[in-house]
C-alpha cells in the first residue's frame, strides 16, 4: 500500500508559519521526545489571565504511570524566567488526558515547555503560543442589576451619614437637633449628593478610559493593512500594504513587533478567498518591496472576478504571529496563470464537496482526497482530528510530495469571513517561532515538529464558533500542488 | 424637640462618665482591630503580587483585609440592633438616626465601608474577566474597596474619636486610641498613593506635591481634632512604625514567584518600601501648629502649614532619597535593594537612578499651594471632628 510519504521514509518537515482570524487557541500534534502528544490551550479571552492546557499523551492506559507538567515562558526571558513548571493533572475518564492551567500575563508571544516522564523515559517539547486578548465581555445583566442596587444603597447610605453627621453628630447626649441643624443636613445632603454624582460621573468615564484602553493596547489588533491592485505589463500585481503606527519600517528588538522572520524564505504568505461563494482560493508569496517591508507585492493569478477576503500572515522574530486582513476586488481577466511570483505559489477554483462521514474530492491527477470526518458532526468548541488521505481509485493510499515542507495545509473559512485558520498536520502553531525558541535553547530544533509523510495525516483543530466553514486542503503531487475543498457545519 | 438644659446636662454628664469606664469599649477595640487587620493585608497583598504574583481569594492577605471588614461590619452591626432595640436611653442620646435605626456615627460609616468591600469584591471579579487581572492600586474596583476600607479606618478613627470628645475622664488614653486609628487611615493613604511616592522620584515636583495634597488634609484634621499632644508626630509614628514593622517582617518569610516573566529570581517576600519621613514635617507641624492657634486664623494657618509641611518634607526627604539610592541602604533595614519579580532589565537599570530634578521653582510653589488646600480642608474637617459627640 502507497502511503502519504516520498520513498524516502520520516521526512522532517515543517510548515509556513501563520496567525489566524478568530481562531486564538492552539492546537498542537508532534513528539515529546518518545511520546505522541496532542497539546491545546484555550485562552482566556483576557490577559493577564488563565489559559487551559490539555495534553494527551498517546497510548497511555493508565494516567498514574505517567507525569506530565507544562511551563510558560516569554519570548524575550525564555524558560530561564518562567515560573515552575505546573503539573497536568489525570483527566477521569480518559487515561491518556492531563490539564493544567497556566497564567499568562502579557499579550505576547510565549514558549510552552510540555515535558512527559514515563516508562519510556523523559520528553520534552517547545511550543510557541501566542498570548492574545480577543475577547470584550459587557457585563451580565443580573450582576449589573445587583451593583446598581448596591451603588444605589451605597450612595442613598452616604448622603444619609452625611445628613446624620450635619444633623446630629456634634449635638451633646440626647439633645434634638433643631430647625437650623436640619436645615444645614439638607444643604449638606444636597451638597453631597453633587460630589457623589460628580464621583460616579468621574468613575464612568474612568472605566470608560480603562475599557478604551484595554483595547487599544491589550486586545488584539493586527496591523492595518490594505490591499490593492494595480497593472504592470501584462499582468496585474497584488500589493498588500502595512500602514500602521506600530510597524514602522525600523522595527524595536525589544518590541514583540520586532523584525519580521523569513519562514521557509519567504516573509509573507498571503491567502486570497473569494467572499460569499468561497469558491477559489489563492495561496501566494509575496515579496517585500524594501527591507522596511511596508509593501509586500505578488503577481495576481488567474482568478475568477469579485470580491476577495485577503489574509497575509507574518511573524516577528518574538514568535509574535499574525495575520493582516484586507480585501480587494478583482477584475474580470485580471490575473494570468504564467506569471507566479513564487514557485509555490497556488491557485485554485472549483466546487466544493459537502460533509460526511467519508467525504471524496476528485483530484486533477485522478487520485481522491478523502476527509474522514466520521459518524460525529462537527462541534463548535471541541477539539478534534481532521483526517485527510489521498488515495487512488481502489482506496489505496498514496504517497503526496512535500509542499512547502509540508504533507499538507489545510485552510478553514468560515462563511461569514470571521473565522480564518491556517493548518498544517502540527497544528495550529507558527513552525517558525517553534524553530526561533528550539533554537534559543539547547533542544534539538526539529524536535516535535517532524511531520513524516508515510501515513494518513490528523490535524487538531477546535472550530472556535458555530456556523458554515469551508475547509480547502492543499497537497501536492508530481510537482503539482492540488487543491480539494469541503463544506462543513460546525454545531453549537 | 429640644430637650430642656437641666436634663441634657444630667444626661450628658451620664454618658460622659459611661464613656470613660471602659466597660462598653469593646466595640471600639473591635472597629481599631479590624481598621488595622485591614491595612495590614492591603500591605500583605501588595507584597503578595510582587512577590508570588499568583493568588485566590484564599490568600492569607485577602483573609486579613475580608476580616477587618467582616469583624467592622458584624460590630457596627450589632452595635446598631443593640443600640436601637435594646440600647438603654444614654446609648440612643449618643447615637446617630439612620433610617430609623440608631448607632454611633463612627459604626454607620464602618458599616457603609464593609458594604462598600462586599460590591467590590464582584465587580473586581468581573474587572479581571473583562479586562484581564490588574496588576496595579489604582482601578476602579480597587477603588471602591480602598473606599470601603478607608470607610471602616475613618468610621474607626469617629468611633474614638466621639467616646474622646465626650470623656471627661481618661482624655488621654482616648486620646491615643484616636491618634492610633488616624494613623491606620494615613498608612492607608500612604499605600495608595505609593505609585505616587517612589523613591526615583523624591527629587522631582510631582512627589512633593502629592504628598502635599495627600497627607496635609489628614494629618492636619487629626492634630486639629486631638485632645493630645504631639498628634502630628503621633500618627507619623504609628504610619512609620507600622511599615517598618511589615518591612522587616515580610522579608522573613519565603515566597517564590509563580507567574512569568520572571525578570529577579527572589526568594522571600518583597518589603514595603521604607516610609516617607513624614515625622519629618509633623514634628514641625506639632512646633508650629500649637503656637500659631488663635494668633492667625484658619486661612493663615493652612498656608503656614502647608509651607512647613513641604520646606520640612523637602529638606528630610531630598536627602534621605539620595541615601535610599546609595549601597549603604542595600540591608534588611532600608531594604532598597529589594526588586519585585516582575522588574524588567530596563527597570532595573534605572533602581538606583534618581529621576533628576524638575522646574522646582515653579513646582515646589505648587505643591505649597496643593498643600494649602489641602491643610485648609483639613482644618475644617478637623474642627468639625473636634465637635463630634456622637
């Protein structure tokens, strides 16, 4: 039987790196030294705050045998300044399942150490996490309604002391206070009840200032980016400009938006989806027009007219990863097929297939992309593996070439355009930032990352919200890289 | 209805006598436990985040702030049911209305800080949810708690300072258990305005005008309304003494820091900072204060206060915060080498680097003007406290 792999067998590979639209947690497959390890970590929404970390060590039978801790450390102090590590815990029910809760306290871009100690020994792995804010939560109406009363009582007992010490409080044991003192109580009360108005009108726009500037630093903005199209020669190039004060050309080491790095050798990777129909996807390399990277330019490909979702993805050398967001409108014969920036660039229009159990995508080549989703619908929140083979015909596996160093990549829309990841069989994580942060240690870079094409390929991924998605899986084969796509409902 | 003089007298003398004997104190021990458990786990708490920085409601420093409010809020409550339903007639004619209910002044106000303290405790809950946890004093919802607590440490200070103004036996003892629960309420002042009041910036406008601003009103309204003397100096001894004490104390225990980034691996719990030489300007505050009254009226002497306040603070402080910066305060005592986990190299770059002085000629005037609004509130607010019989 042909598998997912080259004839050269466990092929270390690994993937562009990527941030996503509305899809913060992550999602990690790879190798804790002799342990298969499925890690996710939820945010918080807010930070600082608590994140939730899963860890599945493959194979376990009994959760006792054993022990699992995990570490987070900034991007600039490593894990020579992160706190100890925190044991994960057994999950009843699921022997191979350990949680653990961990503090992040700045919006960045951290290292998660996960380390396994078993039968088989000790292994460890470094995963880069981005720490990000995203979530603005009004108030609940029932506690907003029981600190109102509570202001309320707060405020009617203060003038009240307030009137009681004008009235009474300065009156020797047992003498009434007169007309004058009451007279005096009132003003004081009404003289009170100014400043306590003055005061809450004060703590409103206080709190208004604090909300606004918790999203303006904290919550998660990527940098503003604009798209556009413009005719050179025969062809028409896409610029995706960044035009943000944040990144301005001369970039700070300290800063998390410090120096873009080079993924695969290329700065950007830039994805274009057709908005509403999402019928046609393009998956492009753009090229920075100077080393301020301000402007990154790609030739447009041939592409059906309309309205595009643009996604660029960078990284900084913090591992601080992110996605721009843009979009364009692109003219009909504006694209040309012979004139790719990059050779890996690729472009793709066609249906798609709905989801099944077993759902079958014809390829151009003739063989079938396969996603085995099975019997269990999709759930919105609820991590699972995308299982993807190629196969011919008769149902027998075959082999892919690696794109971009990957067996696959996996793209998630969502249909209203608020949901955008970029997977790969690792997960969700930057490849690069994990590589930046094995790196920085004394671990072996290509260490848990490793993505052998010799087998079926399961990819973690949590759709973040319910609704219509559409997955496109990108592989390639003789030196062809082609492009399935399927419909999918995510249920509450 | 005004009572006729005869009896007033009478009963006045009654309270007065009751007032003195000590036998229904309790109540003002109670509130003076609870204003001080309560400061100290405000200092214990801040100690806390800069040391271990992870924590639960379960600390043992939130422990001690909640039961300083419970315990103010359980004996004023009391105090008010036993005062109204079953207080004899001297105990209602010492006490204050307050719809329709009856207690001292002092134990309404305790009672409004320890509902101050229960909503903020939801609404800092749901602060941290929507905006993540704040690693800082001044927010609102820590706001509202400082209020609460500032509530029980005042409503605490009226308490004896009532059974003070109306004792005609031991005014001393009165007196210092006055000067005691002023004092708590300036440490607390001292604690929130410490953002405000770092040593880097103990050459700069800034400092000297906040501590103007912020601790003329209180310690000119306590020495306004003592019956004892050195009530100034006083109460910068009980401010000075007791961070001292927690500045000694914290180190001794040990702690490790349990969020990241971790930029000083520390070991023990990180100290107050050492106080403020507030004795500084309150001993002069007591030299003048005293002799002036009834020379210069109350407009004259907020303006003579303030400018002792801060030619005094000044000539104690400037100085001192150049030995703060020297290794000579680098030991258990002055503890200036103490870093908090979370001191990033930049920060750390600049601890022993004083910020270096500002238009002082324009600032310094400023603070003095500050500050003689500040005194002249005070003298108000002192006169109207030395009035206070209930």
């Amino acid at each position: 039987m042909k598998r997912w792999a080259p004839p050269a067998a466990a092929i270390g590979l690994a993937i562009l790196s990527m941030a996503h639209v509305g899809s913060p947690d992550t999602f990690f497959a790879g190798k804790a030294g002799p342990y298969d390890v499925h890690v996710s970590v939820r945010l918080p929404g807010v930070i600082p705050g608590r994140a939730q970390v899963a860890v599945r060590v493959q194979g376990v039978t009994d959760p006792a045998s054993h022990q699992v801790t995990v570490r987070a450390g900034q991007w600039n102090v490593g894990l020579k300044g992160a706190p100890p590590a925190e044991a994960a815990v057994p999950v009843p029910g699921d022997p191979t399942l350990y949680a653990s809760e961990l503090w992040f306290m700045t919006a960045s871009s951290y290292q998660l150490a996960v380390a396994v100690h078993g039968p088989a020994g000790h292994g460890e792995i470094l995963i880069p996490v981005m720490a990000l804010a995203t979530a603005e939560r009004a108030m609940p109406s029932w506690l907003g309604g029981v600190l109102a009363a509570l202001g309320v009582l707060l405020t009617a007992g203060l003038l009240t002391i307030i009137g009681a010490a004008v009235r009474e409080s300065g009156l020797p044991a047992g003498v009434q206070p007169d007309a004058t003192r009451r007279r005096r109580a009132r003003f004081g009360i009404a003289v009170a009840g100014i400043l306590a108005a003055l005061a809450l009108w004060g703590g409103n726009r206080w709190w208004a200032a604090e909300a606004s500037s918790y999203s303006r630093s904290v919550l998660y903005r990527p940098f503003e980016a604009v798209a556009s199209l413009a005719p050179r020669d025969d062809r028409h190039v896409l610029t995706l400009s960044i035009r943000d004060p944040r990144w301005t050309g001369t970039p700070f080491p300290q800063s998390r938006y410090n120096a873009l790095m080079p993924d695969h050798g290329k700065l950007m990777h830039l994805f274009m989806v057709r908005d509403g129909s999402l019928d046609a996807l393009a998956h492009l390399h753009p090229i920075a027009r100077s080393a301020a990277a301000l402007d990154f330019d790609a030739n447009l490909p041939l592409l059906p007219a309309g309205r595009y979702r643009v996604y660029g993805d960078i990284v900084h050398d913090s591992g601080f990863a992110q996605t721009l967001v843009s979009s364009i409108d692109v003219p009909a014969g504006g694209g040309a097929a012979a004139t790719a920036t990059d050779p890996d660039d690729s472009w793709f229009t066609g249906a798609s297939q709905p989801e099944r159990a077993l759902a079958s995508y014809a390829l151009a080549d003739g063989s079938r992309l396969v996603w085995e989703r099975g019997d269990a619908p999709i759930a919105a929140g609820v991590e699972r593996d995308l299982r993807f083979s190629v196969q011919d015909a008769g149902g027998a596996d075959l082999s892919v070439e690696p794109y971009m160093g990957m067996a696959a990549h996996v793209v998630v829309a969502s249909r209203d355009g608020s949901v955008f990841a970029h997977l790969h069989p690792s997960g969700s994580i930057s490849i690069a930032a994990m590589q930046r942060f094995a790196g920085a240690s004394d671990s072996d870079p290509h260490a848990g990352h490793m993505t052998t094409l010799n087998g079926r390929v399961g990819i973690p991924y949590a759709f973040p919200k319910a609704g219509a998605y559409r997955l496109f899986v990108q592989v390639k084969r003789t030196g062809t890289v082609m492009t399935a796509a399927f419909d999918l409902n995510a249920r509450p | 209805m005004t009572t006729a003089a005869p009896a007033v007298a009478g009963r006045h003398v009654v309270a007065q006598t009751r007032a003195a004997d000590g036998a229904t104190q309790w109540s003002i021990y109670s509130v003076l436990f609870a204003s001080t458990s309560v400061i100290l786990g405000v200092i214990w708490d801040i100690s806390w985040h800069r040391s271990i920085g992870r924590d639960t409601f379960w600390t043992p420093a939130h422990l001690a702030i909640y039961l300083g409010g419970v315990v103010a809020g359980l004996t004023c409550g009391w105090l008010a049911l036993q005062t109204t339903f079953a207080g004899s007639e001297d105990d209602r004619g010492t006490a204050v209305r307050f719809w329709g209910f009856r207690a001292p002044l002092g134990a309404w106000v305790c009672i409004w800080g320890a509902i101050a303290m229960i909503t903020s405790a939801p609404f800092d809950d749901w602060w941290h949810n929507a905006y993540g946890l704040d690693v800082k004093i001044i927010s609102p919802p820590h706001m509202l708690l400082a209020a609460g607590i500032a509530a029980i440490q005042c409503g605490a200070m009226l308490m004896t300072l009532a059974w003070q103004n109306r004792a005609i036996g031991d005014r001393g003892r009165l007196g210092r258990l006055y000067l005691l629960a002023a004092g708590l309420l300036l440490l607390l002042v001292a604690t929130v305005a410490t953002e405000h009041t770092q040593r880097w910036d103990m050459h700069q406008s800034h400092f000297y005008q906040v501590s103007a601003g912020a601790f003329l009103f209180f310690i000119v309204s306590t020495a306004r309304a003592s019956v004892a003397r050195w009530p100034a100096t006083t109460v910068a001894l009980v401010y000075s003494g007791l961070t001292l004490f927690m500045l000694i104390l914290l180190p001794l225990f040990p702690a490790q820091p349990l969020l990241g980034p971790i930029y000083v691996q520390i070991d023990r719990f990180m100290p107050t900072d050492f106080p403020l030489l507030l004795i500084v300007p309150a001993f002069a505050l007591d030299l003048v204060m005293p002799r002036a009254r009834g020379r210069i009226n109350d407009w004259l002497l907020a303006f003579l206060a303030s400018a002792v306040f801060v030619v005094a603070f000044v000539a104690a402080q400037w100085p001192f915060a150049d030995f703060l910066m020297t290794p000579w305060a680098r030991n258990w005592f002055f503890a200036s080498h103490r870093m908090p986990y979370s001191a990033d190299p930049a920060f750390q770059a600049r601890w022993y680097r004083m910020n270096p002085p500002d238009q002082l000629s324009l600032g310094l005037p400023i603070a003095i003007a500050i500050g003689y609004v500040s005194a002249r509130c005070g003298l108000w607010w002192g006169n109207w406290m030395s009035r206070v019989q209930r």
